[in-house]
C-alpha cells in the first residue's frame, strides 16, 4: 500500500490542508476504526461526535466544519465522500487486471476481439460477438452469440451477457449478473396450461453503467429493455422484459421493476423498491425503502410505503399506525358508553310515556 503526505493529498484531491502536511498516511479506514496513519471522513451528520475520538491522523471534513475539538488534521472539501473516494483510489491499490487470453477459454473463431482483451480461464465468447478493446472478462464469464460488449468493460466471473445484448462502453458487470435473460412471458391456453411467449429481442446496455452481482436484466418478445448511461445497480436487482431505464438512475438492492415500465432520468430507488407494470416513474423521483408502487409518479416526488404516496404524508400515517391499537380500544370503549346511553333514553322515554 503506498504511503503519501497528507499535503500530497491534498494537492491531488484540490482540499484546503488545516495541520500538519508532512503526516504520512498509510490507509483509509471508517471514522470509528481508523488508527495512527489512517485518513477518514465524515459526510453524515450523525457520526459528527465521533470527530473528538477518532484514532485518525486526518479527517476529510465539509469546507464548513467546526475544528474546535478535533484533534486530526483536517482536509476541507466542498463534497467530502467525493474526496474520500478518490482518497481510496489513491491509498489502496487495486488488483492488477489479468492480461491475454486464457488457453482455457473458449473464443469462437469468428468472434471480433479487439486489441488488449483479457479472457480469464473457462470463459465463453460465442459465434460473432464483438469484444472491445482492452475489455477483461474474468473466469466462467459468457458472452453470447451476436453479443457486442463495448471498450475498457469489466465483466465478472459468471457473469452472463445472452445472445444479441448490446454493450456500450466501460461497463462494470459484477459476479453472476446475468443481462439477456427470458423475460417471464406466458400466454395461459384452453387446456389450462401455459405456453411461453419467445421472449427474442434485445437488451441494450449504454455506456457507464455498472450492473451489481446477481442482478438479471431480461429481454422482452418485442421492442427493447434499455438501461441509460450513468446508471448504477446495486446486486439482486430485477428489470424486468422491456424496461426503460433513463440516465444516472441509482437502483439499490433488491429493488423490482415489472415489464414495460418507464423510470425517466436520475430516479432513486432505494432497497427492496417494487415497481408495477407499465408504469412511467417522472425524473428525479426517489422511492424509499420498501416502497411498493401501483400507479406512475410524476417527476420530481419523494415517496414512501405502500400503496407508495407523499414521504410527508406516508410519515403521518406512520405514527397513525403505531396509535391504531390503542385507538381501536378508546372506539370500543365509546361504542360501549353510546349503547349504555342509548339504552338509559329508550328507558327514559318508555317511562315518560306510561
């Protein structure tokens, strides 16, 4: 692991240095274990009382962060994980990518490898596909019949790109992804049964996306399932056959989308997210956690729970919900008193009347 001064630092991350630029830092670590050498940050308010304990030599901070109390020196950034993340790319050295192609592996003769490539041992590159220029594919990858994967993309052992998908340009498709896969198509019978719908046209994946372990993108039996550029997905993620997804999407794990839906430009679906059918989710829209939703959005709302609406008023709710118990009692109650009440004016009124 290399070893830099902090002013090094720095000067290479364009932070403002307040201390010592001649420590030396050895690692990275979190702001609760870093040691002596180790740099940190802090971008989330709720671990702002672990500045005055923390072990670190230094600490990235917001350009607006108190220093009383802080024994680190501190490196001050407009946007502090950014610098921290570029911090890691500094401090921890990545595993070199593996170089040529494996005897092990299986190119079909016809397939178009660019220059560069990386095949890893037992991997599949089938009939006419296209491999771009310094592309790795790591063991047991495939890479289907007519598949076109772009330049500098990374594909993870097991990782699985079907037959026709398209590719573009530095993506990153993590271990057992599996891009191309039968969308879940049946068409029920006279007889009860069901017969699958051939699920053969395209998936097409833009440039810079990254595609998290285990995720499946399916290819639908007409049109296209799309991902737009700069979109990030997290592992065990669905999209389903002939989904669009726009640019810069942030999709986290587990999150679903059903067929044919639409999620425009810079949506947030956070964890275990459920998307219906052929619904369009408006740009900007974020989705919180376990947010199931039936009907489109329009762009620009923060939603919560399920049926999903306004995260304000799903909060409302909330804390209805947590009273319901105790509100179903004092109804009770009050039903009871109404009868008894009830019961004396019918007597009252019999007696008035004799």
């Amino acid at each position: 692991m290399p070893t830099l001064t902090l002013r090094e630092i720095a000067l290479r991350l364009r932070c403002r240095l307040e201390g010592d630029g001649e420590i030396e830092i050895r690692g990275v670590a979190g702001i609760e274990q870093a040691q002596a050498g180790d740099l940190t940050f802090l971008a989330n308010p709720k671990y702002h009382s672990k500045l005055r304990t923390t072990s670190a030599s230094a600490v990235i901070v917001s350009d607006d962060q108190p220093a009383e109390g802080i024994g680190a020196a501190l490196l001050r950034s407009r946007h502090p994980y950014l610098a921290f993340a570029q911090a890691v790319d500094l401090l921890v050295p990545q595993t070199p990518r593996p170089r040529g192609i494996d005897p092990t592996s299986a190119v079909a003769p016809d397939a178009v490898i660019g220059p560069d490539v990386a095949i890893g041992a037992f991997a599949i590159v089938g009939a006419g596909a296209t491999v771009g220029a310094r592309t790795t594919i790591y063991p047991h990858a495939v890479v289907g019949p007519g598949a076109r994967l772009g330049d500098d993309c990374t594909l993870h052992a097991h990782a699985s790109v079907r037959e026709g998908v398209v590719i573009g340009n530095r993506v990153v498709v993590q271990d057992g992804a599996v891009i191309g896969s039968d969308g879940f198509g049946f068409v029920k019978q006279d007889d009860g049964s069901h017969l699958k719908i051939p699920q053969r046209a395209g998936v097409t994946i833009e440039d810079d996306v990254e595609i998290g372990a285990n995720t499946t993108i399916d290819r639908p039996a007409v049109g296209e399932t799309r991902i737009g550029a700069g979109t990030k997905i997290d592992n065990l993620v669905q999209v389903a056959h002939g989904v669009s997804i726009g640019r810069r999407v942030l999709l986290a794990a587990q999150a679903g989308i059903a067929g044919s839906s639409v999620l425009e430009d810079d949506v947030v679906l956070a964890g275990q997210v459920g998307i219906a059918g052929h619904l369009r989710i408006g740009r900007g829209v974020v989705a919180t956690a376990q947010s199931g939703v039936p009907n489109s959005v329009p762009p620009g709302e923060l939603i919560s729970g399920y049926p999903a609406i306004a995260n304000r008023e799903w909060l409302k709710s909330s804390a209805v919900f947590r009273q319901l118990p105790t509100l179903k009692k004092r109804v009770a109650d009050l039903e009871q008193r109404i009868a008894e009440l009830e019961e004396k004016l019918a007597a009252w009124q019999t007696s008035t009347r004799q």
